[in-house]
C-alpha cells in the first residue's frame, strides 16, 4: 500500500492554524508565504512547544524584518479572536505593546510619540478589562521595559539633537522614572505567591525568572544613566558601579550557561569596560564560543571596543573583519563601524590623505550596510558614532565628515538631527578658523528650518548670522534671506510682522550700499508702508532705487501707484492749482524716463509715458497737448501683443485730444474705432471728460461733442453695471444727465436726475446736480430753490457743503428778481454765528450781496 502524504500543519503548535488565517486575512501570505516557513523554521520538532512560543517567534521575525504594521495588525486581529484564554489574550497585549515601542525606536523622531502612546494605551486597556488576570504583574513589568527603551534612545541620540545638553537632561529624567518603575515592579513581583500551574498565577520559577529579567533591565538603565553624565564625571562612576555591582550579583546567581547569565556578562564587560577595567571586561568575554549565534557576535562586538578602548587598533579591526558566521549582527556591524573611525582619525593625524580617503570609503560602506541591514534605528547609532569621532578633534576633515553626516541625516529627512550635525560642524569650523566654512554651515542648518516652513525660526537664525558675520561676502544676500523667511511667517502669525519690519530697517541700516539686495528691503519696505497709507514714506524708499538696479521698474511703479494715491485724496482738500503743481512734479520725473533719449526699458518706457499722461491728463488743466504726445511717441510693444496697454494708451490719447478743442471730433472717431476697452480706464475717460465739461471757459458752454462722447463711454460700461459698486454707478448716471442736459435732451436729462433722487435722496452731489439743472432755466428755478433748501436743510450746519447750499439759495433768490430776500438772507449769514469768516465763499457772498443792493 502507498503512504499517506505527509501534511505539515498536523505538526504546528496549538492555534497555529488560526494564526495562519489571521496571516491569509492580512495579506502576509504570499506565494512564497516566506514569512511563515522562515517563522517555522524557527519551531522545535518535537511537540512541547507551545502556541505562545510558535506567535513570539513569528512576531520576533516580523520585527526582525521591521515589519512593524504587519505584526501590530496580526496582534490587534488575535486579539479581536473569539476563545482566547487569559493566558493568550496577555501574552498578545504584551507583544502589541512591544512591537508599538520597537516601532517607534524605528522610525523618525517626528512620528514616534504615536508609537510610544500606542505601547502604552494597549497596556492600560488590558488592565483596564481584565484587571483579574492572576498574572497581571506582567502589564507593570512591560511599562517599565518600555520606559527603559525609551529612555535607552533618548540617551544614544543624544548628541544628534541641535541641543544636546538638552537632550541628554530629557534622557536622564526618563531614565530615571523607568528606575523608579522597576523597583516598584521588583516589588510587586516579589509580593507574588507561587502557583502550581501557570494558568494559575506564575510558578516559582517563573517568579524567579522574572526577577532576573527586571534587575537585568534595572542594571541597564543605570548605565545609560552614566552616559548621560561626563565621562570622568564622579555621577557617571556612581551610575556604573550601580549597574556593575547589580550584573554581578545576578551573574553570581546563574549557571553560566544561561542565556541570560552570558547576556549579564556581556552587560557587565561593557560597564567595567566604560570603568576602565578593560582585563577584567576581557575575562568576562571568555567561553562564548558554544553560546548562540547571535551572542557570540555580541560578545565579538564587545571585544572589539574593549580592543579601542586599550589603543590596540590593528587587532580590533582584524576581529571585526573575521567573518564564518553568516547571521547579521547590527552590533557588531557598529562595531566595525567604529573601528574604521579610529583608523580614519589615526590616519588623518598621520596627515594620510591617500589611506585615509580610502577609509573614509569604508565608513561610507558600513554606514549604507547597517542602514540596509538594520534600519533606522542602528543608522542614527551609526551617525552619533561618526559624529563623536568628528568632535574629538579639529581640522577641516573632521568639519568635513561632520558636514557629510548632516548632509546624509538631512536627505533622510531626520530634520532635527541634520541641524544639530552641521551645528556642530560651525562651531569645530569656527575653532578651527575657518569663518567662510562655519558661515556656511550655519546657514545650512537655518535652510533645513526653512525647508520645513518654520520661517520665523529660519529667519531669526539667518537674520542672527548676518549679523554675526557682517563682512562675509554672503551676508547680506543671507540676511535679505531672513527678511524673506520673516514675510513668510508674518504672513501667517501677526506677531512676527513687527520682526518683519524691524529686519527690513536693519537691512538698511547695516548693508544701504549693498544695492542688490538694499534695493529688493527698499521695495519690500515701500510696499509696507504703502500697505500703512504711508505714500510719503513709500515714495522716498522708492526714490533711492537706482537706474541701474533691476528693481528700478518696480521701484517706479511704486512711484507711480503712489503718487496718483496721493493725488486723488488730496482732490478734495487742496485746490486745483496745488493738485496741478504736484502732478507736474510728478509727471516730470516719469517723462525723462519716456523720452527718447533714455535708457529706460522699452517696457519701462511705456509705462513712464502712460503714468506721466494719466497724471497729468487727471490733475491739471493745461497740459493736454503734453500728454498727447507723451502717448503718440511711446514706444510700441516688441515682444508680445500688449493688447490692455495699447487699449489704456488709446483711451488716454482720447482723453488728451478731448481736452484740445480743435482736436474734439478727432477725439470722437477714435473713442468709435476702440474696440472691448477695460472697463477702468473706459470709467476714468468718462470722468475726464465730464471734467472738462464742468469746467468750461467763462464764455463756453459744455460742448456738446464731449457730451456724446460720454454718453457713448457709458453704453460701453452698461455691460459691466452689474460689477460696478454703487458709488461708480450713481456718478456715472449724473455725468449722463450733464451730457444730456448738454446736448439739449432736457427730458431725458430730467428723467435721468429724477431716477437718481428717487434711488439716492441723501446724495449731496447729486442733488445739487438736479438743483442746477433746474435753474438753467428760469421756469423751474422756483424747484432749484426748493432742492438746495431740502440740501442745507440735510447738510451739518457750518460744513463747506452746508455753505455752499446756502449761497446757492441765495443766488436762487437774487436770479428769481428777489433781490431784497437775497440780501436779507445773506446779511442774516453775516450777522448769525459764526458768520461768513470761516467760510471760502466769503467773497463770493459779499459780492452777490453788492450786486443786491446796486
């Protein structure tokens, strides 16, 4: 008869089954299903073995190979199984806290309080639903190994940090709580009664066990307690002697073959090595060889450093180049590691260059073997090594080595790392005198704060080397690099705008000649206070960019915005001859730049005549002939179609013939051949020739060709009424009552300022436009009176608008051939406080009041 198949599964441990569903579930099964068989592998043949046994040596494989989620997700759904004993249901809480904490040791620093608060809550939720378990104490016994872990990372990456005094005093105080929690525990532990079974509680020799394990621990916090400390310091004894005199009683207490009595020993070498006790470390090494792989390299790895520490550098590095075992060993790969460094600095001193590039090639290796092999967590062990190294001694290859290690740290994103590395690089390149090197170091780690969008972080460290280093040929472009990372933060922190401001007035008080990066603070300064409303202060930073700065185009715009800003609010306080004599001013600085003579830009070129036209077309009344010819001797665009710039020049050129009364009709047709103007400069032509029609000459009446020309700009704008604000639209409508009322269409100007007293019956201007309409003609002069009294009666009494209603009643009285009422009305003006000595139409009152009385 032939045999059965043989099925392997039959072999596996209780519950292994339901594990390799959970497995199937999470994906971990591949074709290959790798992961299982090497987990298999691991399992004894014969059939002692327990189910816990098989799921610790699996999840030990899946971390081995930093598979973190994996192993977190195949815990989290075990515990989600129906059936679990007690026993199981810790044993899995335990390993989901254990692998959160290796986790976190694994990945950046940035993401791990995650990690380490996910250990933590999977312990206190256990406790929290099966606080009955007989063997609970193991909840309090992790909590402290973790604890130790994290303050274990804390202490080996302590010198990588930008503080690393800092660090460390964070690393001891953690240290020491993980202290106190394992002598609680100790405790708790030994309160323990023994069990018969271990379903039961624990057995004595589990008890037993377990107090081992914590004074294991306990001795290993204290020693990563004494690295915290200065290496000749009395506390970094003391801390030592703690943990030597607690391995040595736990060593004395176990049979030496015990892995963790072998464990014990290597502990204890590497203390009395750190003690300076390098023969009685070297005793403790002794019969390893039958021990397990992975201790045997251990051991090789500490004998390594016991050969470094007694200056025995060629028998060091020959041990930690002997291979014949094939299982990775991170450290003893860290340990090789740092063999190669004490080479590379013997051969630096030796001032080898030759052998020493070649070492550094071999550090280079190791660093990306322990990298691959091991992960993050023994490559930033690689990296403090390096650094330690580099900061023993001065010279520019230590600063160099240093530099690559923060370039390396920085291009894996270990961000805190990189700037505490090349701060450490500045300060050696700074006791080395190498200013220009340590410049650039510095710079570097504010650019890696700057890379993460902390600006105002980035920008107080540039701003602080400009400063620092105010003759290196970098500083001022750094320090207009700080003004910039300082605008970043003050554009989303209000509280860093003062920073802002006060960095700009520095740029310009320390580097004013530097004109590069002077200009750039001037125009970035003159946009601040032109957002301030402070055009005055605005135009004179503008002012003092040079012709030959390629900030000058900006810097002119800046003039430009500035000066019409100004123009335009003081149209209402200043007369009109002020407004024209600033406006000329104005105008004559941009004209020199559109002539054709200069040396301005093409661009700038055109800009300058369009904002000298505009200027002078908007404030003064004499001046149309210049603009006209600022504009039709402008240069045309070269490059690209300027089609919104050749539309604005048309439409001002419009605006310059309009103001020539010869030149009106040739106004006319080329408004008529203006194709899809903007809407801005189309609004700013109708009021430019509404202005020309409320001002006319003393003997002219508003021309009716103007008139037509703004009744056709506002058939332009009707498409656009929708978006225009309702001040434009009431404006626009009384400019097309004036022009109808210009162009003898006084039914339609009537209805047109009807409309606009119904809608705006509170508008001034209005009003007063409708008042004066009326009395152009002597049978409704009766209905301007009443307009300009329903006016004086709504304006503030002893206001310029309140006057000026006032004289208009006046005069309304005197052209209905009442003169007696309008004398009696202005003498009542004169006699009633305050009188007409505060007003500007004094004189025009008393001549009204002559002409009265004649």
């Amino acid at each position: 008869m032939g045999q059965k198949p043989i099925t392997r599964t039959r072999s596996l441990p209780p519950g292994a089954l339901r594990r390799l569903g959970v497995l199937r579930r999470l994906g971990v099964l591949r074709a290959g299903r790798f992961v299982v068989l090497a987990c298999l592998l691991l399992l004894p043949a014969n059939r002692a073995a327990m189910a816990d046994d098989f799921d610790q040596q699996f999840l030990a494989g899946l971390r081995t190979r930093r598979l973190f989620s994996v192993a977190v997700r195949f815990c989290e759904q075990a515990l989600a199984q129906p059936g679990l004993s007690d026993h199981e249901r810790l044993e899995f809480a335990l390993e989901l806290a254990r692998t959160h904490a290796l986790q976190a040791m694994n990945v950046l620093p940035a993401e791990r309080a995650a990690h380490w608060k996910a250990a933590s809550e999977s312990l206190k939720k256990y406790r929290a639903e099966h606080g009955d378990n007989p063997r609970k104490v193991l909840l309090s016994v992790e909590a402290a190994l973790l604890a130790g872990l994290e303050g274990e990372l804390l202490v080996q990456e302590a010198e990588l940090g930008a503080n690393p005094a800092d660090a460390r005093q964070r690393a001891r105080a953690r240290l020491r709580t993980a202290s106190k929690l394992l002598e609680k525990t100790e405790q708790e532990v030994n309160a323990v009664q023994p069990a018969r079974r271990s379903d039961e509680g624990f057995t004595a020799s589990e008890i037993a066990a377990l107090r081992d394990h914590l004074r294991m621990r306990y001795a290993s916090v204290w020693k990563n307690i004494a690295l915290t400390y200065p290496s000749a310091s009395d506390d970094r004894l003391n801390a030592l002697t703690v943990a030597v005199e607690r391995l040595e009683e736990l060593r004395q207490e176990l049979t030496p073959t015990e892995p963790l009595a072998r464990r014990a020993r290597l502990a204890e070498a590497a203390c009395r090595r750190l003690l300076g006790g390098l023969d009685a470390a070297t005793r403790l090494l002794a019969n390893f060889n039958t021990a397990p792989a992975a201790l045997r390299l251990r051991a090789r790895a500490e004998k390594v450093r016991i050969l470094l520490a007694g200056k025995k550098l060629a028998e060091a590095v020959r041990v930690a180049e002997q291979s014949g075992l094939v299982v990775a060993s991170p450290e003893l790969d860290l340990a090789r590691l740092e063999a190669y460094l004490a080479e590379w600095k013997v051969e630096q001193d030796r001032q080898d260059k030759t052998a020493a590039e070649a070492r550094q090639k071999k550090i280079a290796a190791t660093l990306k073997q322990i990298d691959q092999r091991h992960g993050v967590y023994w490559r930033r062990l690689a990296d403090t090594r390096v650094r330690q190294m580099a900061l023993s001694g001065g010279g520019a290859s230590n600063v160099a080595i240093l530099e690559r290690t923060a370039d390396d740290l920085y291009l894996r994103q270990q961000f805190d790392e990189a700037i505490g590395a090349y701060q450490q690089a500045a300060a050696r390149a700074a006791e080395s005198r190498q200013p220009d090197q340590a410049f650039t170091l510095w710079k570097k780690a504010a650019l890696v704060e700057y890379q993460r969008s902390r600006f105002l972080e980035a920008g107080r460290r540039l701003q602080k080397l400009a400063r620092k280093y105010q003759t290196n040929q970098q500083a001022a472009k750094t320090h207009l690099l700080a003004v910039y990372s300082l605008s970043r933060a003050a554009a989303k922190n209000d509280t860093a705008m003062s920073e802002y401001l006060a960095a700009l007035e520095e740029h310009l008080e320390l580097w004013s000649s530097h004109d590069n990066t002077a200009d750039q603070v001037r125009l970035w300064l003159g946009a601040m206070r032109e957002h301030k409303n402070k055009d005055y202060d605005a135009i004179a930073l503008y002012r003092q960019v040079g012709a030959k700065s390629p900030h000058f185009e900006a810097a002119v715009r800046g003039l430009a915005r500035c000066w019409k800003r100004q123009l335009l609010a003081s149209s209402t306080s200043e007369s009109r001859e002020d407004l024209s004599r600033k406006a000329k001013a104005a105008a004559a600085f941009l004209e020199k730049l559109a002539a054709p003579d200069s040396v301005a830009e093409q661009t700038l070129k055109r800009f300058a005549a369009l904002a000298a036209a505009d200027l002078l077309l908007r404030f003064t009344n004499d001046n149309y002939a210049v603009a006209e010819n600022l504009l039709r001797n402008m240069p045309t665009a070269t490059q690209t179609p300027d089609v919104g710039g050749q539309s604005a020049a048309r439409i001002k050129l419009v605006w310059a013939l309009a103001g020539q009364g010869a030149k009106r009709q040739q106004a006319e047709q080329m408004l008529q051949q203006i194709a899809d103007p903007a809407p801005e400069d189309l609004f700013a032509l109708l009021e430019g020739l509404a202005a020309i029609n409320n001002q006319p000459d003393a003997n002219t009446k508003p021309d009716a060709a103007i008139a037509r020309m703004v009744l056709q700009c506002a058939s332009l704008l009707e498409a656009h009424l929708a978006k225009m604000p309702q001040s434009r639209h009431v404006r626009l409508m009384t400019h097309c009552a004036a022009a109808y009322r210009a162009t003898g269409k006084n039914d339609a100007a009537q209805r047109q300022y009807e409309t606009l007293i119904d809608q705006h019956p509170r508008n001034a201007a209005v009003r007063n436009a409708y008042a004066e309409f009326l009395f152009d003609a002597p049978a409704t002069r009766r209905a301007a009176l009443a307009q300009w009294r329903i006016l004086a009666s709504k304006s503030r009494p002893q206001t310029g608008g309140w006057y000026r209603a006032k004289y208009d009643v006046a005069r309304c009285y005197f052209a209905l051939g009442e003169k007696e009422r309008a004398a009696q009305f202005i003498r009542y003006m004169q006699a009633a406080p305050p009188g007409l000595e505060k007003t500007l139409l004094r004189e025009q009152f008393l001549e009204l009041l002559r002409r009265c009385e004649q």
